[in-house]
C-alpha cells in the first residue's frame, strides 16, 4: 500500500492489474502483517477459490495447501489432532488410492517459531561466550588497576570511608566503562546493519527480515550491560574493599593469604577464557569441515557447466498448454542457433531451486507391494527435453535417453532415478517395467543417478523424469550451457525471447545463483561462527598476556634474585612459559569437556562430521594453545633480559 500505491486512502473498491489480470481491492492489511511464512513477506493475497477452482483445489491429489485453524477457547489440540485423526481414517477410506496410509500432522504456530529461533539461539549462544570473555578480560584489568590502587583505597578507607561506600564508587566506575562500551557497540551495529542486504541469500522474493534497532535491542543492550558489571564488576570491588591497611599503607604489595585469592581469581578468569576459546574454536571447526563436507557432495549435475536457467510463464501473458508448447519449441529452437551455445535444453523445474520438490505423482508399480499397503505412493517428477541429461552433465547409469520418438502420439516413457530403481526393483533388471502414473501406464527406458531436488543435504529419494513435450505446461526453464563469456549470451538470449513474444515474462538465472543460494546457509554458518571463534582466541590470547606481563612485573625481584645467583636467560623463559602454558593447558583441557557438552547443541547444523569429532578437538585444543605460546613468548623474553643490579634496588 504504502510501496506501490503511495497509501492512497481511495485505493479500496478500485481496480488493479496483476499480470494482465484486473482485481478490485477489498481491503489493506494492518501494519506489520506480512503472512505467516517466516522470512518471506507477503505482498498481497488472492481468494483461493477464483484462482485456483480448476487447478489445485479441484485435484484431490494437489498437496498445494496448508490447512490453517484456530482454536476456540478452552480447546487443546490433542482433542483437535484426534478429530482430525478421525476425519483422516475416514478419507482414506473413501479414497484408498490417495489418501490411505497418510497422516495429518498438527503444528502450533508457537512450535513453528519456536523451529524457527533454533538458529538464532545458537548464534546469539556464540555472541554471548564472546562476551564473558570480553568480560573476563576487563575484570582481570581491574584487578590489575585495583594492585596500583591499594594504598589510596587504604587512605580512604583509614579517613572513614565505608566500605559499601567504596564498593559503589567501585561500580560507578565498572558502570561507566560498561555503558561507553555498550554505547559504541550500538553505535558500530547501526552501521553494520546496512551491510544486512549484502548478507541475504540470493532470491527472487524478498527477505522478510526487519533488521533495525528499537526499544527492545536497546533494552536488552543495557541488560547486558547491566549483568556484565554486576558479575564481573562485583567481585574485584568486594576485593578491593576487603584491602589490609596495615599492609597497604606500609607499602607492602600484599599479604600472602590475600594474595593466594587474588592470584586464584586473576587465574580464574584467564582460565575461563581460554576454555570459552576452546569451545568456540572447536564449534567453528565442526561447522567448517561440515561446510567442506557439503562442498564435496555430488549434486547430480555438473555445477563448473556455464548453464543459464532462462525461466518462462506464457501462461500469465494467456498461453494455452497447447500454445504454450509451440512458444517453447520456437525458443529452444532460436537458443540452439545462437553462436556460443554449446547445448539448449527445455525442462520444467530447476534442480536445487527449493520450490518444495516440484510436480508429484501418485504412482503404482505392478508386481511390487507398497509400503502399508498402498496402492500407490506419490513420487515427485520432472519433465526434460531428450538432451537435458548431456546438457547438465546428469550421468546415464543404463538405458537411454529420451528421443524424437517419444512424441505426445508415441506410448509414454519415463526414466528413473537410482534411488527409485534400487528401492522398488532392488537387484533387478529395471528397464522394460511400467509403472502406472496417474492412471497412465509408462514404460522404463533408463536411469540416471540421483540428483540433488531442493537441498543439498536432502536425502536421495526416488525421482522421475518423462518427456518434455509428454506433459504440456504453461511454464517452463529454457537451459542453455554457453561456450564462454554467458552475460553476453544472457543479453542476445532475452533479445530472441523478445522477439518471439515480448509479453511472455522472462526471470534469469545461472548456475552461480543457484550455488550461492544452496550453500549459503553453511557459508554464514562458517563465517558466523568462524569469526566468533578467531575473535575469542584473540581476546583470550590478550587475557593471558595481561597475566603473564603482569606476573613478571610483580617478580621482577625474585627473577633479578634468580640470575644473580646464577640462572641463565634460558631458565627465566622456561620459567615464565611455564606459567603462560600452564594456564592454557588446564584452560584447554576444561574447554574440551565443556564443548563435548556443548558441541551436541550443533548436531542439527553438521553434515558429514560428528560433534564429537575427535581431530577438531584435537586441533582446536592445539591451536589454543599454541596462541598461548606465542601470547607468553614476550613477557617471557622481558623477563630473560632484566638487570639483576637494577631489580635489586630498593624503591
């Protein structure tokens, strides 16, 4: 309303043109419906029964629709599910062929956005680690900054001053760096949100997702804010005004029970990074090598062809099947003289386009018994030209085919996918059989091996392919695999369509889009969780330094003492090394029992490897601690190159 019609008060009772089709508007929708399909928002609807009264809705067996209830009052649905529990046995009664063995399935749209946050809380599981360690970090420098405040917190504390007192004075100041920190972090994600488009997957509809900052983001911003103070702010303060006056104001620098808890927390907290790092390594490991795993499965075609997907509708510009079939053949017949078009190709549905599988067919097999009983079982199907298979690079397992031969006038064919010859005719000769599909009886003339339908990760299923100009359509995608250089093909392409009927809508696509579109969501999987994991090594590594560098400067005596007495610069780096890998070694080895837990969480994102894929934990482990190395290795050499005369002195 507000996009296209520019909120036009007047606009309902007027007509509209839709694809060359008037409809008058009855209404507008409220703000902020957009349809109950997550992700992708809803422009404007139709009424079911003029659209589709002799397609889908007059076909019982169209799967096409949900059915959509809303409860009254005082209803739950286990009642609702063994109503329609009854309603389904009844149908499958009165319609064995179709509807028995099926189930109805009942699902909340609570459960449906419930499915739907899984992601997101695992995301937002990752950002929150990165927080306690960031967390981590700045309490370990305020406990840091507290050593250099002993004798003026001790002063205060002399004059008068209480300690709850004190402890507020302490958080004002945790507050304070806490809301700096949470203000820039705003500020950053304000700007980063513009680069949210570029981050969507490719897609012919637009993306539902309102990315902005409102009352809640900033509320919860706060509240965390909030927590991070109260949890990592609380204990050093509480620490801090807990400091002995005698030892203070005489200028000790700690006491030796004192200092046994300081050094326990200081330790504490690096430890709690470096297994926070380690859980994080090892989450973005699993999710690369599962990346890695899908990149490697084969899709039944041939994803390095320069294919173009040339997506036609005559229907909508008012073909006929029948015209629409002559309409096709003049294109592909115009795409195969084109010069730079190594093969032209007609088929109805694109694999791996996710349109929920395409056509099926309700398909009876003679001499095989169904599962349940059935009569038949639906299986879902593809109709292609003759070259099809050679143009996408589909390999043919047995048989042929399909050719000049099998016209609308010659005997239906069909070949099948190995997945369904190995299911219904396992160890059997499969060419020669039928079928029966929809009534029809088709005979098996080969078979190809599996290709991927909707996703990549789908499991093989049985698949059907029958003859392009056997199943007339109103739709269909002209496949073209162009020599080199296919934007300029693309152009010259979309001209000879023009040419032909320049009415008839034309939407492109290659073979890129639909690799960008399958594995986009492992790339942002990887990428997510991958940066999470690098910035938690990163700001662990920075942790420990800290405790390292500040260990060397509090036994700078005792390291002076050392070498004067005879300890070489070697002893002093094993010394201080020790303790950095210390540290990372029991942090690592916590970190690994915590992910055996955690990593179980990610079951549902992996493909190809297991949670508890010991080579990840091993390498994730390893790196850690290797940073830690590396994090250690400059304190260390500090400490190797002190003056012993200079460390004696006293202040």
């Amino acid at each position: 309303w507000h996009r296209v019609f520019n909120a036009d008060l007047s606009l309902v009772g007027k007509q509209i043109w839709l694809t060359g089709r008037g409809y008058t508007v009855l209404g507008i929708a409220p703000p902020g419906f957009r349809g109950l399909a997550r992700g992708v928002p809803t422009d404007l609807w139709l009424p079911v029964a003029t659209e589709y009264a002799n397609k889908e809705l007059a076909d019982r067996k169209s799967r096409e629709f949900e059915v959509l209830g809303r409860l009254w009052p005082g209803v739950t649905a286990a009642e609702v599910k063994v109503e329609l529990d009854t309603l389904g046995r009844r149908l499958a009664l009165a319609y064995p062929a179709i509807d028995k063995a099926r189930n109805v399935v009942l699902i909340s749209e609570r459960e449906r956005l419930r499915e739907a946050m899984v992601p997101t809380l695992i995301l937002m599981t990752g950002v929150g680690l990165v927080l306690l360690i960031c967390c981590a970090n700045v309490a370990g420098l305020v406990l840091v900054r507290a050593e250099a405040r002993r004798k003026e917190v001790a002063m205060r504390l002399a004059l008068g001053v209480g300690r709850l007192r004190l402890m507020r004075q302490l958080l004002t100041e945790s507050l304070l760096l806490a809301s700096l920190g949470a203000a820039l972090g705003l500020l950053l994600a304000a700007g980063l949100l513009r680069l949210a488009p570029a981050l969507m997957p490719p897609s012919e509809v637009e993306f539902g997702l309102d990315l902005h900052l409102d009352a809640s983001v900033l509320a919860f911003t706060a509240a965390a804010a909030l927590l991070s103070v109260l949890v990592f702010g609380l204990a050093p303060a509480i620490q801090l005004s807990k400091t002995s006056l005698v030892s203070a104001l005489k200028g000790e620098r700690t006491g030796a029970v004192r200092g046994v808890r300081r050094w326990t927390m200081r330790n504490a907290l690096v430890l709690g990074e470096i297994a926070l790092s380690v859980v994080l390594l090892t989450a973005s490991g699993l999710v690369v090598r599962s990346l890695l795993f899908s990149r490697s499965l084969p899709l039944g075609f041939d994803r390095q062809r320069q294919l173009i997907f040339f997506d036609m509708v005559p229907g909508i510009a008012g073909y006929s099947s029948e015209r629409s079939a002559a309409f096709f053949a003049q294109v592909e017949e115009k795409a195969a003289a084109l010069p730079g078009v190594r093969h032209a190709t007609m088929a109805r549905r694109v694999l791996l386009s996710d349109s929920g599988g395409g056509m099926t067919q309700r398909v009876s097999i003679p001499g095989v018994e169904l599962p349940q009983g059935q009569l038949s079982v639906p299986i879902k199907l593809d109709a292609v030209d003759g070259n099809y298979f050679r143009s996408v690079g589909t390999r043919l397992i047995a048989g042929r085919e399909f050719t000049s031969g099998d016209n609308p006038l010659a005997g239906r064919v069909v070949i099948v996918s190995q997945t369904m010859a190995e299911r219904f005719w396992p160890g059997q000769e499969v060419l020669g059989r039928q079928i029966v599909a929809d009534g029809t009886a088709c005979q098996i003339v080969g078979v190809v091996e599996d290709a991927k339908i909707n996703s990549i990760h789908e499991t093989p299923e049985p698949y059907m392919y029958f003859p392009f100009v056997q199943m007339p359509s109103d739709y269909s995608t002209l496949i073209v695999e162009a020599e080199s250089n296919p934007k300029a093909l693309t152009a010259r392409m979309l001209s000879e369509i023009q040419r032909v009927d320049r009415n008839v809508p034309v939407s492109v696509r290659t073979v890129d889009y639909l690799m960008q579109q399958a594995f986009w969501a492992d790339q942002m999987a990887a990428g997510f969780v991958g940066a999470l994991g690098l910035l938690g090594i990163f700001l662990g590594a920075i942790g420990l330094y800290g405790v390292v560098a500040f260990t060397v400067n509090r036994r700078s005596r005792e390291i002076g003492i050392r070498m004067a007495l005879g300890a070489e610069r070697r002893d002093i780096l094993r010394l201080v090394l020790g303790q950095g890998l210390t540290l990372a070694a029991i942090g690592a080895g916590i970190g690994l029992v915590a992910s055996l837990a955690a990593m179980r969480l990610l079951s549902t994102m992996l493909y190809g490897v297991r949670p508890t894929d010991p080579l990840t934990f091993a390498g994730s482990s390893t790196l850690v601690i290797l940073v830690a190395l590396a994090a250690s290795w400059i304190p260390a050499r500090r400490a190797a190159s002190i003056d012993p005369m200079q460390s004696l002195r006293t202040e």
